[in-house]
C-alpha cells in the first residue's frame, strides 16, 4: 500500500457497504450463511471490538481474523474501482462466484478449492480493467475451456494473454506443470504475446510474516504477545528472499535451458510473474499497525521485453491502490 492509503477500521465498515451496493446493482446477493457474509460479519465484529475494547479477548490469536478483514478489503477495493469502467460486466460470471467458496487472495486454501482459484482470475481482471486498456475477455469461469489464457486483454496496442495458476506446492516439478499450462494456452488462443501470472499464497509462511514472538507460553495458556517489523523493508525483503529462493530452487532443479525451451518460438514471455499476498505488522510512531503487502515480481528465464516490463509495472501500481471511487457511481 502507497503512503497516505490508510484504511481505518470504520472506512472498511463502509467498504463493505460500497461493495453490496454495486453487487446488488447487477442483482447479486451476498448470500445468508455463505462464507462472504461470514467475511464482511468478520469486519463489523472487529469493528465492534474497536469501538468497545472491552469485548476483546487477550488470550485469542487475532491474525486469522485480521488477516481475513485485509484480504477481503483487498479485494473489495479492486472491484469496487474498477466498477467504474464500461467493460465491468466482463467479469460479472465472477462475481457471482464470490458466494461459491472463500474468495480470500491472502491466506492457504484447499488444492480441491477450484473456486477460490477462479477468484485469483477474477482479482487479475479487476486489475486489468483500471489500466488504459481497449478491451478485455475472461474464461468462462462455469465452463473453463483449458485452452484460453484466464484473462485476455488487449493493452497498449496488442493482446496480452494472462494464465493465472494458482500453486499449492514449492515444487519444482509443479511450478513447471503450471508454466507449461499456461504457455500453451497463451500459444493457443488468441493471444499476441503472453505470461503466466502465479499466485504464491499457499506456499508463503504467513505467520513468520507477522510472527507471535512468545509461542510456546501462548500454547500454554498465555496471552499472545504479536511481533511487529521496526521497518516495513524487512517484511518486503523475506517475501523478496523467499521468492528469490522459489527461482533459484527452480533453475537448478530443472535446468536454465530447459526453461528457456519451454518459451521458444512461443507467444509468451520467457519468464513468469510471481503474485505475494500477505499481511504484517510494522511499527510507525511508537505503534504496531497492520501493513497489506501485495508484491508482484517478475522471474525472467531469458530476455523479457520492455513492454512486459511496463505491463508489469502497471499491474503493480494497480495493486498497491486503497482509494474508493464509488460515490461517483451512485
């Protein structure tokens, strides 16, 4: 999150209502007894908590309920501004997906959580359609051909083919089962150039990210004690070296030339982008506060061309955005 793109916990209350709004506009419902209503129920909770600390309980590990608030105002925020744009029903078969399953991008699911996956395309396109782009096409996420890129978008002049994968495991063998996908369905659409977008959340360890520093006495009964980062670049630098360990254990696990081979003569770039959702606590002005750490990186295999290096940079800055714009749609 850029400076100055503070939420607080009443402008996330709000959020809530800004999204059930626009869902309703093109007649969704957030479901009774889904896991979205648990979700935005989650945030009026801490909300409550907030403004009445006396219901809190010290001796409950907060994170998974932080850590739910931030991933769903995440979410939230790429929709709702990117339902300013013409091309927004695009992905209304998506939303309508968000009371399948848990629509989280920042915590573990299931390997069987398929759902959860197609939110990831979702996330993907809401990102997309806040860049200057001419237009945009998604898989159909009820009947998936396999043979498309996730989310085509024609973006500075030419058709960019994004397969979103989803990993579940660190292992080489499947990072390259999830890259060979994606390049043949980049090769095989209607694609003018291409790249895999990866999704690490699975695999990333949330809790060294925002650690309980006195773990064995909290087991024991004790109230947890939560750590926090003294400066936000070190958070960044383990998910930095985390990455960096993900690309080295792949290029000597499979070989840079078997790498390179997979791109030759292909559609997509020789590289793919690696997605690093998580949450931490850094200490600003004496106080721990809650950081929302999106961070995409690019992992080249051979030369990537500026125009992939652009893209990439304006997904990124798409990602690091908080600002509502939603008064101006109602």
């Amino acid at each position: 999150m850029q400076e100055g793109q503070v939420y607080t916990f009443l402008e996330t209350e709000k959020l809530v209502s800004d999204f059930e709004y626009i869902l309703k506009k093109y007649e969704i419902n957030i479901e009774s007894g889904s896991e979205l209503e648990r979700l935005c129920l989650n945030i009026t909770d801490i909300v409550e908590q907030h403004v009445k600390p006396h219901l809190r309980n010290s001796k409950v590990d907060i994170r998974p309920y932080f850590r739910e608030l931030i991933g769903l105002q995440d979410l939230m925020v790429k929709i709702v501004k990117s339902a300013d744009n013409p091309k927004f029903s695009t992905i209304l078969p998506y939303l309508k997906k968000l009371n399948v399953s848990s629509p989280l991008q920042n915590i573990k699911t299931s390997v069987l959580n398929q759902e959860n996956n197609r939110i990831f395309e979702l996330y993907t396109a809401c990102l997309c359609l806040n860049l200057d782009i001419d237009e945009i096409s998604i898989d159909n996420p009820d009947h998936p051909q396999g043979d498309n890129p996730d989310v085509i978008v024609k973006f500075n002049g030419k058709r960019w083919g994004l397969g979103c994968k989803v990993l579940h495991s660190s292992n080489p063998q499947t990072i390259l089962q999830n890259l060979e996908k994606a390049v043949e369905q980049i090769e095989k659409s209607e694609s003018e150039i291409g790249i895999p977008v990866i999704n690490t959340k699975n695999i990333i360890e949330h809790d060294k990210l925002w650690p309980i520093i006195n773990e064995s006495d909290f087991a024991n009964g004790e109230e947890p004690i939560f750590g926090a980062f003294l400066d936000r670049n070190k958070p960044i630098s383990i998910i930095k070296n985390f990455v960096d360990d993900l690309y080295l254990d792949l290029i000597e696990s499979i070989s840079p030339t078997i790498l390179q081979k997979l791109f030759i003569g292909k559609k997509s770039q020789p590289g793919c982008l690696v997605y690093s959702p998580t949450v931490t606590s850094v200490v600003q002005n004496g106080i721990p506060i809650l950081h929302r750490l999106n961070i995409l990186n690019l992992l080249p295999f051979d030369k990537i061309t500026d125009e992939c290096g652009f893209l990439l940079n304006q997904l990124n800055h798409q990602l690091q955005q908080a600002t509502r714009i939603v008064d101006k749609l109602r």
